[in-house]
C-alpha cells in the first residue's frame, strides 16, 4: 500500500512539475513573440541639401538580421534623388579602439522594389558600454559622391525565433548564421529560412582611409548544407524530436530554406551540422537519439535555441 501512495504521489508531483514547467512557458511566449511587418524609420540624416532615411522593421535595429530600405529625399523639393548607387557598411567599435563589422549588403540594390534601396545587416552584437556601432552610407548622384555617418543603437532581439549564432569552423573561417523565418512559428510543418555568411579576411593592407570596405568584407556562402535535428531539450521533454523535418539548401534569393516541425509550444533547440559544397563537415555534430527524461538533452556543437 505504502508503495501505491508513494508511486501516485511521484506522478502528480511529476504532472504537476510539467504543468509548472508549461505555463512559464505560455506566459514567456506571450511576452516575447511579436510578429513585425511594417518597416519603420529608424534613422534620419541631412546631408548636402539631402534627406537619407533607414527603415527597418519596428523601426529597431536588432541584434540578429535585420531587412534595410534607405530612401533620399532632396530636403528642399522632398522629390527623390537621382542616385546612381548606394553603400551600406555597418561598423561596430570597440572599448580598446578596435573595429570590426558584421554581414551586410554593401551595394545595396536599385529601387525597383518602390522608392527605396534595399539591403539588409546582420549586427553581431548589441549596443553597450563596451561596443558601439556606426552607419557609414555613400550616394552618388550626377557622379558625385557624399559620404556620411550616424551612431545607432542595437537592441537585443527579443524574439528568440530570430537568434543567431557566430563561429569558427573547421576550415579556420568564420561564420555567421541568422534565423530569418518564421518569426512566430505554428504547431505544425513551418518554413524556416536562414542566411549563412562567412567574413574574407583581407588580403591586402588598408588603403589607409577609414573605414576601407576591403578591411570587412563578409559574403553569402554558395552551396552549403544545414542539416536540421529539432529537440526539445527540457528535462521534461526528454530531447524528444519531431518528423518530417528538411534540412536548409540555398534557393535562388541566396537564403538557405528547410522545413522544421514543431509537435507543440516550447523550448526548441535547433541542433545544426554545417556541410560545404563538398560535402565536408564544417561544424557540428549528431545528437544521440536516446528519449531522456529527467536529464537535460544533449545538443550538436552547432545550434540555436528558440522558444515560441
């Protein structure tokens, strides 16, 4: 009997714990995971008789990627300008003086999109004592050049749907990869979307004006594999997986495209092994697919958490 007492009082302790456990998680979600579609301005400068807007989602610079439209205005007329060309270079400055940057569209492309060019920076890291960052953007219009800058502030990303994570591989290159889609994923079959960059370390000596773009250079890597193992890594999910799961392949757009399916709300890690053209290992390992309970779930070398 007392054997009874003591197996029923270890089940509704343990329901009870995943009950607990479900419900920090509902009222995380509702917390975190807002979905954005309007572009907003996020930075305004006037220059040389010219308006220069930025405009992001929410009008916030994220940590993570970020989508960019830049529209110029001729500030008297408010008509656009006649602009030949764009560049975009984020830079980011460090306590001790050094620089560095983070994947972006250095040309950014034409209006044919409306009236803006379009682009887009995938900032590495926040804003803080420690780091700051820049906007160093040219326009050229009847072949003269103009150059500015501007300060600006990186948020966290409070959406853990669009994390990020930054490496070293095998190939002593570093990487970047951001999630892009979805932003608030469904219980379900969901479409994930995710770029993959990797830095080109300079082959010559600045030109000696800063900043030099030759000096940060970062491209869209062509031809990589992600392959994709979702688990759930609580203690209470057991590292349990999901089927029907497709690993990520560059389309046309240069984004690497899969499928990922979520069995319900939660923590979701997405255990990652990145593989070149070749077929070559870059980073990450398998995950073990042992079910287990009670203990924390083993998770690839190459992963990003998400939670929705």
């Amino acid at each position: 009997m007392n054997r009874i007492l003591f197996f029923l009082t270890t089940v509704c302790f343990t329901v009870m714990s995943c009950t607990k456990e479900k419900t920090d998680y509902e009222a995380e979600i509702g917390a975190v995971v807002t979905e954005h579609e309007e572009f907003k301005e996020a930075v305004s400068i006037q220059h040389d008789g010219y308006d220069i807007r930025v405009e992001v989602l929410n009008g916030t610079f994220y940590k993570g990627y970020n989508e960019i439209r830049l529209k110029i205005t001729n500030s008297q007329t408010t008509e656009q300008a006649d602009v030949s060309a764009v560049t975009f270079l984020p830079i980011r400055t460090d306590t001790d003086g050094s620089t560095g940057s983070c994947p972006h569209q250095y040309d950014l492309g034409d209006r044919s999109n409306g009236d803006y060019f379009s682009g887009y920076s995938v900032f590495t890291s926040e804003s803080n004592g420690d780091e700051s960052w820049e906007l160093y953007i040219g326009f050229t219009i009847g072949g003269q050049t103009h150059t500015v800058k501007q300060h600006i502030a990186v948020q966290e990303q409070p959406n853990k749907n669009l994390n990020m994570t930054a490496f070293t591989g095998k190939d002593d290159k570093q990487y970047v990869i951001a999630l892009i889609s979805p932003q608030k994923p469904k219980v379900g079959e969901n479409d994930l979307v995710a770029g993959i960059y990797r830095f080109n370390k300079p082959l010559n000596p600045s030109s000696g004006s800063f900043p030099d773009p030759s000096q940060f250079l970062y491209e869209e890597v062509r031809g990589y594999t992600l392959q994709l193992d979702p688990r759930m890594p609580e203690p209470s999910m057991g590292n349990h997986s999901s089927p029907n799961n497709k690993d990520l392949t560059q389309q046309g757009d240069g984004l690497y495209h899969g499928l990922v399916n979520y069995t319900m709300t939660g923590n979701w890690t997405l255990n990652l092994i990145m593989l070149n053209q070749d077929g070559r290992i870059l980073k990450g390992t398998e995950v073990p697919t042992d079910f287990t309970p009670g203990v924390e779930g083993a998770k690839s070398e190459l992963y990003i958490d998400i939670l929705f």
